[in-house]
C-alpha cells in the first residue's frame, strides 16, 4: 500500500487513497506505527482516526491533506456521516482482524465503508481465522478473491509447548499464582471471558504479590495504553485480558500465554495460542481446567489436532467429583474383522423357524 500511494503522490493536492480498519484503539497505534517504521523515507502522511481522541483535531489532520488513514469503524463512520471525512477516492482498503470486528456487529457499518469508497479499491482482508461473515462479505465486494493461507489454523505450532492442568474450582487462583510465580518469567499473558473476571484476578494477584494490570472495553483507553506499556517494558509481569482487548496484541518474544478460562471457540483459543511462538520464537500456554471445561478442550484439541497431557499439580491435588472415565471393552478378533458372533438362539424369521431339528442344532454348534 505505502509503495503504491507513493507512486501516485500529488504533493499539492493530496487525496486520500488508503485506508486500513481495525477493531480496537490499541491496533490503530499499532498499524501507525508499523507505517512509521516502514514509510520512515517516504513522503506518504498517514493519521490515526478513532474514539478516545479530539474529533476537532483530527477534522484538521484530514483537511491539511492526508494519504492514508488508519481507524476504527465507529469514528470513522461519525467522520463521515458528519462530512468531515470523504472515502470515494479511497482504492486500497485492509480490514485487520476482521473477524474480531464482524463478531463485534459491526458488519452493517463495514459494509457501508465499504460501499462509500471508490469502486476501483483493491480489498485485502486480514485474520487469523476465516469466518462466514468474511466469506459474505468477499462475496459481495470482492471480484474473484485470491486467498493467502499462511499455514492451516488446524496445524500444529512446533515453537509452542502447550500444557493443561486439571484443578479444584475453588483452588484455580491459588493454582495460576503459583504458577506464575514459579514460571520465572518476566512476561505473562493471561485471558479471562468476562471484564469481572480480569478485575477479580487483579485483585488477587495484587494481595498476593504478583504485579499485574487488566485491559478490558470498561477500562479507560489512557489506562490501557499504559498496562499495555508496563508490560513490555516489564514493569508489570501478568497482562490480564479479555479475548477482544487481546486480539492483535503483538508483545516480542513473549514467554508464556495462560488461559485462565477456556474460550468460547476454537478460534478464539487460535488467537490466544497466536500471541507467543512468534516470528520463530518458542513459547508456552497453559491451560487450566475445572471438571466443567473437559468436553469442551477436547472439542478444541481435536480441532486443531492437538494432544495436550492433563496434569494434577502435586501441592494441589483434585477432590472436586470427576467424572467417570469409560472402560474401553476389547473386540474379539472376529468383531474386528466384521463377522458376527453365532447366537445360541435361532433366528426368528417366521412361525416356522420357532422348530429345528436335532441335526440343525448339531451344525449350528459346530458353525
């Protein structure tokens, strides 16, 4: 995109011509600054456009001329709708994480950024995952799509080294605490499914001296900008993050994922696992279970074709029921093979089969 849009330069009249979206405030930053570091010798001027921010400011950023902007949908679209911001000269256009933002409802709004650019654009769509909503909307904007497999979700990362660990609902907390402080690591990535929870979590951590901070949609997007920058810089050593908060979150040489609760799908637990084993680098994840989460790791594992051992810490050993692990029975040999065990009992196939002869009786025993 940046090669192309400078290709094209009208330094007296600068048109806009990209445009990249993505579904949250922390990936906008990110996407700038990947244009930063990789236009750092080119004439191509980009701005961030998204919620948190003076729409004032960014009214003038657009007006003083600008190539390519990088933004949220929600802003973007109230730029638009108040005129202030016009797509129809935009012919590159990149959805990032777009499953995130069609699982998020935006895909109306989408759809109509889409329709306002100009009919020319060269679409790119960006995940991790492929869902039906993306394969819709391909359908419906995009001429003959080329699709760019980079490996199968379904393949197994060799750089990660996954475990599981099987605990008492009561003890989980106490459990990821020493787990954490046992990891040695300075870096720690760990989800929760519910804003609560990563509350909760903090405030365990805290009391029991583990440096951490949440990121969640209820959390101030200064605050979590910062958490994000204490982490790297290793001020804090657990990040605690919803599923959404996480997505795209690029830490380098990141050590350890925990899964402090199972997600929903596969998918999500794709792009969990995604944040470490990065550009050739090893990683870790842990994943913890409660009798409730078996089936459903499972499901996951036979998804993605993994076989995760299940361990009992030894401090922590299981005293919630457990259920009832099924006896396999061995198949004779000629189950096996598909033939049928001779029955003692003849066959009913009618008021005449009810009498056999001694000498029937005979070759049925030796049958």
């Amino acid at each position: 995109m940046l090669d192309k849009v400078n290709s094209k330069l009208n330094f007296n009249n600068r048109v806009l011509r990209g445009l990249v979206i993505v579904p949250t405030r922390e990936l906008v930053e990110q996407v700038s600054k990947s244009l930063n570091d990789y236009g750092k010798f080119l004439k191509v001027k980009h701005t961030k456009v998204m919620g948190g921010t003076s729409k004032s400011k960014q009214e003038q950023i657009i007006n003083g001329g600008i190539d390519i902007i990088v933004a949220t949908p929600g802003r973007l679209k109230d730029l638009v709708e108040s005129e202030i911001l016009d797509l129809s000269s935009v012919n590159y256009l990149v959805l990032d994480e777009a499953d995130t933002m069609l699982e998020m409802g935006f895909l109306e709004e989408i759809e109509e950024i889409f329709s306002l650019c100009s009919p020319y654009k060269q679409i790119v769509m960006c995940s991790a995952t492929i869902s039906q909503n993306i394969r819709k909307l391909a359908k419906e904007f995009m001429n003959d799509p080329v699709t760019v497999q980079v490996h199968d979700r379904r393949d197994t990362v060799s750089l990660i080294e996954h475990k599981a660990y099987k605990i008492d609902v009561k003890k989980k907390k106490e459990l990821v605490t020493r787990l954490i402080k046992d990891s040695k690591y300075e870096q720690i990535l760990l989800f929760v499914n519910k804003k609560d929870a990563a509350d909760a979590a903090q405030e365990y951590f805290a009391a029991n001296g583990v440096k951490s901070s949440p990121i969640h949609g209820e959390i101030e997007y200064k605050l979590r900008v910062q958490a994000i920058k204490d982490f790297k810089s290793k001020k804090i050593q657990v990040l605690i993050a919803t599923d959404i908060a996480g997505r795209g979150l690029d830490v380098e040489k990141l050590p350890l994922v925990i899964n402090y609760n199972l997600p929903e799908t596969t998918d999500d637990f794709t792009h969990r696992v995604g944040r470490t084993g990065r550009a050739g680098n090893k990683g870790e994840v842990i994943t913890i279970l409660t009798v409730e989460d078996y089936n459903h790791f499972t499901k996951i594992e036979r998804d993605l074709r993994l076989n995760v051992k299940r361990e009992v810490h030894e401090d922590f050993p299981l005293k919630d029921r457990q259920p009832r692990q099924k006896v396999q029975k061995k198949k004779k040999l000629s189950e096996k093979k598909g033939k049928k065990t001779p029955s003692n009992e003849p066959k009913k196939t009618g008021a005449k089969s009810k009498k056999t002869t001694k000498r029937d009786s005979n070759r049925s025993f030796r049958r």
